[in-house]
C-alpha cells in the first residue's frame, strides 16, 4: 500500500495483520487498511494520508535495492522496442533487483513465461523478495536461475531475449541457440563503448540481422 501526504511524500508498506506504520506524526495499524477500499484517507496524528496501491513505477523507485535499477522510462522503452507480448517465452540476464523483470512480467503476463539468469545470489534474493512483495506472492511465469548465462542457458524456442549485462556479447552463442527464428534480442548498455562493442559483436556473429541502437 502507497501512503501519499499533503505534500506528495510517498510511503509504501507491506499491509501485514497486526502490524503498525510508525512516523514521527504518529502510528498508523495496518488493521484499519486491511480488507478496505482503495483510495481511503488515513489520518496519523493531525496529517492526512490517501492509500492507494503503489504503481509499478513508483514502486520501482521505493523498493530495497541491490543493484542500480531499470528506471520506468527505459524499462518502458525495452518493453516497446524488444516487442515482449502476452504469452511470450522471454529470457533476461541481469536480474539486479527485479525492476526490469517485473515490467517483463507485466508484459507476458501469467500465460508467458520469463526465465531470468543472474550471477549473484545476493542481487537474486534481492530481486525475488521485490517481485514477491509487489505482486502479492512468486509470479507463477517467472523462474530465477543463479549462474552465468552462456552456461546455464539449455533453453529453445525463446521468442526474445534481453540483456541488462555489462558485456552482453560474450553471450551471443547462448543467446543465437535459444532464440527461435524470428526472435529478438535487446540488449540494454550504459555507454557508447559498450553499444559499439555489442553491435560490432551482432555484426560479426553471422546469426543475427542488422542491429538497431537508440537512446
């Protein structure tokens, strides 16, 4: 639950029986939210509160990180570019804290199916509790695997991958015998060198068509 103040100050809680919200205007039972509507206004102390179920954007801003996150508007761009559908076999590498993969999720919804790969535990526990918490338990399309990609990967017929890695070219061999023809690969970087480096990689590969860059 996303409690907004006067001010446009944000909190958002897991809504747990028995617990209590503490501020320094007061407390807050989660009993008074639990079982009730959307957009009810609190009082703590003498400060109103409007509850609202956070929106994934704002959620993405608030939640516990391990790793840099996927800010909405490029989370919202890799969804539109990479063309991910209802019903889709989706493989992503980089969990971080699970901010691109809840987009992901959104996007293939409970039909599809998203396999993400992630090298440290840590940043996967991290990412599971986040997807967890927001969509109220495990996503029944999401299955996390701790490993590197260009090892663990055995899956086929994907119908895209994408890569929020630091060298996505060392895993295009993986990546060209997973996907099914026609599939797509989007490739998420944070500099120039490393687009350059990815698109020359895609180029030379022989398996892929005529790379695409935006900012």
């Amino acid at each position: 639950m996303q409690l907004t103040d006067p001010k446009g100050r944000m909190h958002t809680i897991t809504l747990e029986a028995g617990k209590q919200f503490h501020t320094h205007k007061g407390i807050l039972a989660h009993d008074t939210l639990i079982g009730g509507p959307e957009g009810v206004v609190v009082t703590i102390g003498v400060t109103q509160y409007l509850a609202l179920r956070p929106l994934l954007s704002d959620f993405v801003l608030s939640m516990p990180r391990g790793a840099q996150v996927v800010y909405p508007k490029d989370a919202g761009q890799v969804v539109q570019m990479a063309d991910i559908f209802p019903g889709a076999h989706v493989v992503e590498a980089g969990v971080g804290s699970g901010a691109l993969s809840m987009s992901l999720l959104r996007a293939v919804g409970d039909s599809g199916r998203l396999s993400s790969y992630e090298r440290r535990a840590d940043f996967a526990e991290i990412a599971q509790a986040n997807v967890s918490r927001f969509f109220g338990g495990p996503h029944p399309a999401w299955t996390v695997t701790v490993g590197d990609l260009q090892e663990a990967l055995d899956e086929t017929d994907v119908d895209r991958v994408v890569l929020d890695m630091l060298a996505p070219w060392e895993t295009l061999d993986a990546v060209a015998r997973a996907l099914r023809p026609g599939g797509l690969v989007c490739c998420y970087v944070a500099t120039t060198t490393q687009l350059s480096t990815t698109v020359e990689a895609l180029r030379a590969h022989g398996c892929f068509t005529e790379p695409q860059s935006w900012e």
